[in-house]
C-alpha cells in the first residue's frame, strides 16, 4: 500500500512539474520573439514619412490566412504579403474578415493601386460569391492596412513605399 501511495505521488508530482515547464516554455517564446498566433514580431515599413508596423505574411500559410483571425488592427499597424516572385497577380478576398481594409498594391518601390475601404463580406456569403480583389498590373508585394487608412493619412497612387527593414536580406 505505501508503495502505491509513493508511486502515485510521484507521478502527480512529474504531472504538475511538466505542466509548470510547458507554460513556462510558452510564456518565454514571446521573449524569442514569437507569438504563438500571430507569426513573429513587427517590422516596420514607411509609406512616404508614415510609419507602420507590420507583420510579414511569406509563406502560403501565412499569406492564406492573412488577417482573417483578427476582431481588428490598430491605425498604425498593417500585414506586408511577400511573394514568392515579383511581377505577380495575386488575388485577395475578404474570407473570415471582421473588418474593412485598404489594399495597396507595391511594385519597385512604390503604390501602384489602392481598393479603398474593401467591405467585410455579409454573414453566411458562400465562397463562390465573395468578391475576388487583384491588381491591374503585375505587383510586387501587397500592403493591408484598417479601412479608412489611406484617406485618412492621404495615401495616394505613386507614393513611396521603404519595405527594407520588412524584407528579409539578400
């Protein structure tokens, strides 16, 4: 009897000390800087002399989510789609958004098109009618930043764009 007791002791013990170490592990990832639900940290982008901090969608995972688990993003923050190759024709839809965007489309430095305040879609739209954005030209990288953002902060066609400290180095 007093060995079952100890052998049930001791694994409630090595129970509670895995599940102290395990939250621990997950409390320091943010330390390395990784969120656990949001990709790694910020990096900063300048359109003209407005400063965003964004986080880099480069990878299909993250380009297919997007910022569709997101209730909301705040007025200087925004998500840098990086592709794969330049001179793409991607295409975006709001599936799963909570809120309006701006897209801007980026090719060699610069905006090149701008979908202004793109609508959430309306509760229980099937896939097949969610309307399909894309830019009119081949781009390079593609901006998401709130609805309202660039008539708000007077982002226009042809302003520059500094992603340097957002793209990863040659």
């Amino acid at each position: 009897m007093k060995n079952l007791f100890v052998s049930i002791a001791g694994v409630s013990l090595f129970i509670i000390l895995a599940g102290l170490f395990t939250k621990g592990y997950f409390k320091n990832a943010s330390d390395l800087g990784i969120n656990r639900f949001e990709g790694p940290k910020k990096k900063i982008v300048y359109i003209g002399s407005l400063k965003l901090n964004v986080e880099v969608a480069n990878t299909d995972e993250l380009r297919n989510k997007g910022l569709s688990v997101r209730s909301k993003m705040n007025d200087d923050e925004g998500m840098l789609f990086i592709f794969d190759k330049k001179d793409t024709m991607p295409t975006f839809w709001m599936k799963n958004m909570e809120f309006p965007i701006d897209i801007l489309w980026i090719k060699n430095g610069k905006v090149v098109q701008i979908h202004k305040n793109v609508p959430i879609p309306a509760k229980g739209t099937p896939d097949s009618k969610l309307k399909i954005y894309s830019p009119n030209t081949p781009i390079d990288y593609v901006l998401e930043v709130s609805g309202g953002y660039c008539d708000k902060n007077v982002v226009l066609e042809g302003l520059t764009i500094d992603l340097t400290r957002a793209l990863p180095a040659p």
